[in-house]
C-alpha cells in the first residue's frame, strides 16, 4: 500500500512551489519499487507504462526466452515475452486486425503462420473455414502455458498438435520454409507473428537479417496472387516503420503492401499492421 496518495503528494507540490516561487512544477504518482510483483513495462518507444496486475499466474524460462503471464484487473490474463507484452484476454482486436477480418477471405485456403504461440490466431483463422493450417512455432513452453492460462484467446486448439485442418509444427520456422521450397509448396497466406520490428537507427543487426529472411523465404512460398500478413509496431515509431518498408523494397520479389493501425488494450497504444503481395497481383 501507498504511505502517501497523489492527492496529497499534489498538495504538498502547490505548498513547495508556492514558497519557492516557482513558476512550473509538477507532481507524479508514486512508482512502486521492491514489488514481488511485475508492472512497468515499456510502450513501443520505451516509456513506461504501470498496469494494474494483482498476482503473477505463470513464471518460466524456457531455452528461448523468459514467459511471463500476470494476472491484470482490467486486461485478464497478459503474456510477455522477454519482459514484452504479447497478448492478453482483452486483445482481440489485436488478432482481428492482423488477419483483416471481414476483409480478407479464408474460406477453402491454404495458411501457415510463423510463430503464433499463444494460439490466438490460429484459433480465430479456424473460425473461417480455411482449408488447411500450419503452424510453426518454436517454443513448445509457451504454447504449454497458453492452452492453460490463456484459455479464452486460444480455445482448444493448442491441446493437440494435430485437428482436422491444421497442424502445428514445433520447429525453427526458417527451416520448415526451407523444407517447403525444397517440396515446391506453396500457399494463399502467410503470417509473419513472430518479432517486432526492431527499435534501431539502420536496419543492421541479427533482428533485421532474421525479418529479411523471413520476408525472401515467404515470398517463395507464397501462391502469386497470396497475402503475407505481419504486425509491425507502435505507431509512436515512425522511422523503425520506415525502415521496414524500405527493406520490402529491397526484396528479390517486387512487392506491394498496404498498412493500417489499431489501438491494442494491452499495448496501451496504437499498433501497426502490414498486409503484403507480390506486385502485379
């Protein structure tokens, strides 16, 4: 509990400026430090954000990274990945936006999602009545603590790895679309829901080879007339944005993309998403 609350703390901000004279001064809520519990987490352009989380649900490291899911009053359940929000029980305009619902056709297709381990999307795409599904993700522990704490996004799909229409692959997704080159596979959409767009000053780095990579490998598995579907970032990014978009011109295959934007609750702001096609198509 607080010992003082802003109210107060206002108080004495009005008293101290009055008696200094200063022309501007300003008061702040009280950041709580030594908490056992997460929560601050950084916005797109690393402000701080505190959420209103009342316990910690799940807590491991897997070999990939840190899974994280708190409990928040007003959000649900929220996952973070590597101390980054992911996805909570209140974000499914986040999954909406990304796969254009009511926008885009996925009635009789042919989908691979690269990532998505909490389940969410795959789960809605099946809504839609798609021909066939594979998803390809590599960290089996989160899709563990998913299908158990994050049961409202993801449903049952994550209790098997194998339904009707859709599998999941528990596999580094580079290789799986090197496989599929290989096999000549092609197919009518692709999602990119794996990492954001990096925060840097040039598109250099291990991140940025990754996306590149991603983005040649998906192109030749794409159908011609496919869509790959990927978030971006915060909105509050405008030049990491750019330099995406810089890098889709740069890729063997000559591409055209359009984008749009939507507020996530768990993000606390407004999120990017791009939708990508071969040009001429």
């Amino acid at each position: 509990s607080r010992l003082i609350l802003l109210q107060s703390v206002r108080k004495l901000e009005k008293e101290f400026g009055n008696k200094l004279g200063n022309e501007r001064s300003n008061a702040y809520p009280a950041v709580t430090r030594g908490s056992c519990i997460y929560k601050y987490f950084p916005t797109a352009d690393e402000r701080l954000l505190e959420y209103d989380i009342d316990k910690v649900v799940y807590e491991q490291r897997s070999q990939f990274q840190k899974i994280l899911i708190v409990h928040s009053r007003s959000l649900g359940n929220l996952l973070l990945l590597d101390d980054l929000q992911n996805l909570s029980e209140s974000d499914l305009i986040y999954t909406e936006t990304l796969m254009q619902r009511g926008k885009e056709n996925y009635q009789g297709k042919e989908i691979v999602i690269l990532g998505g381990g909490d389940g969410a999307l795959l789960h809605e795409l099946l809504k839609e009545e798609p021909k066939y599904i594979v998803m390809i993700e590599i960290d089996e522990l989160v899709m563990k603590a998913a299908s158990k704490y994050l049961r409202s996004c993801c449903g049952d799909v994550l209790d098997t790895l194998k339904g009707d229409n859709y599998e999941i692959v528990v596999d580094d997704c580079v290789n799986v679309l090197n496989t599929y080159i290989q096999q000549g596979k092609s197919f009518d959409y692709i999602f990119g829901d794996l990492t954001d767009i990096p925060i840097s000053s040039n598109p250099q780095g291990e991140t940025w080879d990754f996306i590149r990579s991603i983005l040649s490998l998906s192109m030749e598995v794409l159908k011609p007339e496919g869509k790959y579907m990927t978030h971006g970032n915060g909105a509050s990014c405008p030049d990491s944005l750019k330099m995406f978009e810089r890098q889709l011109t740069s890729l063997k295959v000559p591409v055209e993309f359009s984008k749009c934007k939507a507020f996530v609750p768990s993000f606390m702001e407004d999120w990017v998403f791009y939708q990508i096609w071969k040009k001429n198509y």
